[in-house]
C-alpha cells in the first residue's frame, strides 16, 4: 500500500496493484502500478498484443484493470 496526503492534510491509501484483463484474449495478470508516471502501454504475456487506454482514459489501469491508476485513486491530476 501507498498513502498519499490529500488536501485537508488527511492520508488517504491507494492500492499499488491490479489486474490486467486483456481485451483480446481475456488474460488476466496482476500488475504493479507506477506511482510516478502513467502506463500507456502494456504488452499482454499471453497474446503478445499491446493494449492502450481506451480514449477518455490516461492509461491501460484504467482501461483495463481492476483498480483505477494511484492518481486517478487520489484524486490527483493524472499525466
């Protein structure tokens, strides 16, 4: 886990991982976010295909994962 302060001085705790679900093939993995840069792209292990966000959403976390991206958690500006 990961907390970040939000802006009433409070903690808040922001998952680090999710899981991957490949649009193409249905795979699943679970994944470890970054903290400090949005994921544009993620390669699936099992089809080889590269999956990118779905337009209106800053990275393949939030496309495709089960737990949105940490800033996107936080409530934070994302990349």
């Amino acid at each position: 886990m990961f907390y970040t302060m939000q802006k009433d001085g409070n903690f808040m705790e922001v998952m680090l991982t999710s899981e991957i679900t490949c649009p193409h093939c249905g795979f699943k993995k679970t994944e470890t976010m970054p903290t400090d840069a949005c994921q544009f792209f993620y390669e699936c292990t099992h089809c080889l295909k590269t999956l990118k966000p779905i337009k209106g959403d800053c990275c393949v976390f939030c496309s495709y994962g089960t737990v949105k991206c940490p800033p996107m958690q936080a409530n934070k500006q994302c990349c």
